[in-house]
C-alpha cells in the first residue's frame, strides 16, 4: 500500500527552496561505480526510492554501500560477476544502465529485461545495436540479455536517436576499451555532461558531453573520489510551474538557469516574471495565466517530457485553449484523466493533447506514474478545497520530501500512511 497526499489548495507559493541532486544524473553514476575498483563517495544525494533500487543492484553483485547523511558511500572493490535478477530489474528501468559498466569491467554482462514502465514500452535496441558495433555479441531471449564482451574494441557509433540512457551505457562501456570511440547524435542533456564530469575526475578521458558528439578515450582503470551530482532540473521546473500557476513568488536555487531555458519561455509567454541568475530562477506570478498556446516535448534543449505533466497541470487552469504533443514516450498522459476529476478540460488523441483552460475543483484522485503524480499535486496546490492524492510511492521516486519543501513554501500538504488493511 502506499501513503495519500491531502492538500488544502487555493493558497499563493512563496519562499525559496534548494534543488536536491538530479535523480537522472546520480543513476547513472551510481551505476558507473560498478567499474571502479576504489571507494567513491557521492556527496548531497537525496536518498530517492530509485536511487535505493539502483543502489540494490550494486549490493546484489558484492558491491557495498553506506549512507551517512547526504552522502552515500560505495565500495565495488569486491564486486564480482553474477545476472542481475530480474526483480531488481523489474523494479527499475533504468538498471540497463549497468550493462555498460559490467562490460567495461568484466568484458560480459547479464541482465534480465528492464521491460516497461507506466509510460511506455522503454525498448533498449539502441542501446544494444551501439554495444554490437563496438564488437560486443548479444545474445537475447525473451526473459535474459547476455552480453559477450570479449571482442569489445574501439569505434564509431552514431545513434538513430539520441537516446539518453544509451549514450550513457555507450560512454561507460568505452571509457575502459583501449582507443578511440566517437559516439554521434547522441543526447545533450545536462545530466549527460555531469556523467562524463564524474568519470573524468576519476580518471577516465571523455569529452564533447553537451554537443551531439562525444569522444571516449580508453584508459586502463579508474580510481575512487567523491563527487557532488548537479542538482535537479526538472524538480526545480516543478517547483516553478507550481509558484507561477498558484501565484506568488518562489525562487530555486542550486541550478544553472541556462537547464531550463525551454521551460521559463513559456512560462514568460504565459505572463510570469522571470528573474534569472547564474544559480538560481525566481518566478513571481498573480495565478492567472495565458494559456501556453503549445507545448511540444524534444531532446535537450527541447521542451523536456519530464515537465510536460506538470506544464499540462498549469494549462489546464490557465485562460484560453492550447495544444499539448508528446513525441517522447507513447503513454504519458495517464494524468489527463485524473486532472478532468479536478475539472480540468482536456482531450487526448494519440500522441496530442488540447486543453481548455478551466476552474480547477479539488478531488480524490491517484498518482499512475512519477511526473503524472506530480502534475496532480500542482493541480491539488492550486485548487480551493481538500485534494487527496493516492499513490505517493510513484511520487517519491523522483521528489525527495516533497510535503516539506511543498510546506516550506507555505503550500498546505500532509503526507498520511495508509494502513495495510
Ligand atoms: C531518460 O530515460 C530519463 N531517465 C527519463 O526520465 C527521461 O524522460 C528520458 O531520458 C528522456 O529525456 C533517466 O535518465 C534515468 P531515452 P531514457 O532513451 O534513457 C526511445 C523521469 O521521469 N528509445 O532518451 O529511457 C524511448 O522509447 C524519467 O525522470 C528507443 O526506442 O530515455 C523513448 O521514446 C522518465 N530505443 C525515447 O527513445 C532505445 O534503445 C527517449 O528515450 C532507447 C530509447
């Protein structure tokens, strides 16, 4: 079972909150630590429950780890070889991305399907067809991915798509192949950069994170350190949606402005203030919007599908009609029908949404997915009444003590455990 938020809306969002590390970018890393023989500590790491799942896969292959207050400290100095089963899998999509440090370090690799998610089917083949043109053999049956990395060499990748996770398990499987490896069209997002940060401080040679190429430079092995992760955008772009739709003034520190540039031109369009600062974004709002005319999701720099729930949660209470296209994944607008229990006017066809701006009333509804839960607790903020919002374990995958930063700006949220019955 899983806790219920109960929030009193209706109110105005004022103060300022630090972003906690970037959940997209701490995966990742961690997951980069299986080819390191040395201790790595990882500082400022909020604990969310996918970092706990990611952190489980390191454990379940001998590595180990402690968490002593915002740090988390790994050791995969005894990490041996063995198949990641496929509940610690199941339990997170992206566990793929240890495919890539497995072979970099043990030349094989073994991985039950991550399968789907709530948000789309999640394939992985352009993750394998990278690997494959690096020489490493792949052997799939439905349930197992076996991978031989025996014949792992050097070269030239360009991705059909630029794939997030795949440019990532392309950069951690190359850092320790000897020679040269140019990966193109590959993704540019911020958290891509912090990888390639974090592997070069560990002695690894990789550049070019950022643009659409990146050249990985073989070395023999990397060493231990600590290392901070950058901090969240797309939960400091929550935060903001949040301030600017309920009106009032909040500002997000601890991110680069330049992250969430798609986001805040809209936001201005829509009629918010926007103060920008090397390290921090304050929006200042009255809560009555212009409606976005449209919202179309792409790779960094693009309109990040991460925020597109909680964008559509504004829309839905802003005035006027505007148009919402998902071109990332196939299932993301599972919100949509909770946000019309809230009296929100939107419509659905295939991969677009049109919305009608509307009165947003409180409900009871239910979180399907992590950013989708989200954008109902935007629409619980800004609604007058008592919301209730089930399934918070979604929320809590990707928002750390949300009721407290929530409260901290002076939102009237309660997080109430839900006994097992
Ligand atoms: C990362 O997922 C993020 N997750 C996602 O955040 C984010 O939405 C996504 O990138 C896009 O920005 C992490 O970093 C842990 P992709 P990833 O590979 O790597 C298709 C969140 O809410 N595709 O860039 O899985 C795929 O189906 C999560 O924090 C293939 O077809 O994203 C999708 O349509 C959700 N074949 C598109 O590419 C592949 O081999 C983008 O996927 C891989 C992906």
């Amino acid at each position: 079972m899983s806790d219920k938020y109960i929030i009193e809306g209706g109110r105005p969002l004022r103060g300022e909150i630090n972003v906690s590390s970037a959940k997209n970018a701490v995966l990742p890393i961690i997951a980069c630590c299986a080819m390191i023989k040395d201790m790595v500590v990882l500082h400022d790491c909020e604990l969310l429950s996918d970092v706990e799942n990611m952190l489980g896969i390191i454990k379940s292959l001998g590595g180990k780890y402690e968490i002593t207050g915002d740090s988390i400290v790994i050791d995969c100095k005894g990490l041996h070889f063995s198949a990641v089963n496929h509940e610690l899998t199941g339990a997170l999509r992206s566990s793929v991305f240890i495919l890539g440090p497995l072979l970099a370090r043990f030349r094989r690799a073994e991985i039950s399907y991550p399968g789907g998610c709530d948000i789309g089917l999640r394939p992985i083949d352009l993750h394998l067809d990278g690997l494959k043109k690096l020489g490493v053999i792949i052997d799939e049956d439905n349930e197992k991915l076996r991978s031989d990395g025996r014949r792992l060499h050097a070269g030239n990748v360009t991705l059909a798509f630029p794939s997030v996770g795949a440019t990532e398990n392309l950069i951690m499987t190359a850092t320790l192949t000897e020679g040269r490896t140019v990966l193109k069209n590959v993704a540019s997002e911020p958290e891509i950069v912090d990888l390639q940060n974090f592997i070069n401080a560990m002695g690894g040679n990789v550049h070019g994170a950022g643009t659409s190429t990146i050249t990985v430079d073989g070395v023999k092995r990397l060493h231990g350190g600590t290392y901070s992760p950058i901090r969240d955008r797309i939960v400091a772009g929550t935060y903001l949606i949040a301030g600017s739709m309920c009106g009032g003034k909040v500002t997000v520190h601890g991110i680069s402005s330049d992250w969430l540039t798609a986001l805040t031109e809209k936001l201005r369009y829509a009629g918010v203030k926007i103060t920008e600062r090397p390290e921090s974004i304050t929006v200042e709002s009255n809560g009555s919007l212009r409606m976005i005319n449209k919202i179309e999701t792409k790779p960094y720099p693009g309109f990040p599908t991460d925020l597109q729930a909680p964008i559509t949660a504004l829309m839905s209470s802003s005035i006027g009609r505007g148009y919402i296209i998902e071109n990332l994944f196939e299932n993301r607008f599972r919100h949509v029908a909770e946000l019309i229990k809230m009296g929100a006017d939107i419509t659905v066809c295939g991969r677009a949404g049109t919305v009608r701006g509307a009165h947003l009333h409180s409900a009871q509804v239910r979180a399907e997915d992590l950013r989708g839960g989200a954008s109902l607790v935007l629409a619980g903020l800004k609604a007058e009444g008592k919301t209730e919002i089930m399934g918070v374990h979604h929320i809590d995958r990707g928002y750390y003590k949300l009721e407290e930063k929530i409260s901290l700006l002076g939102g009237k949220i309660k997080r109430v455990k839900i006994s097992c019955v």
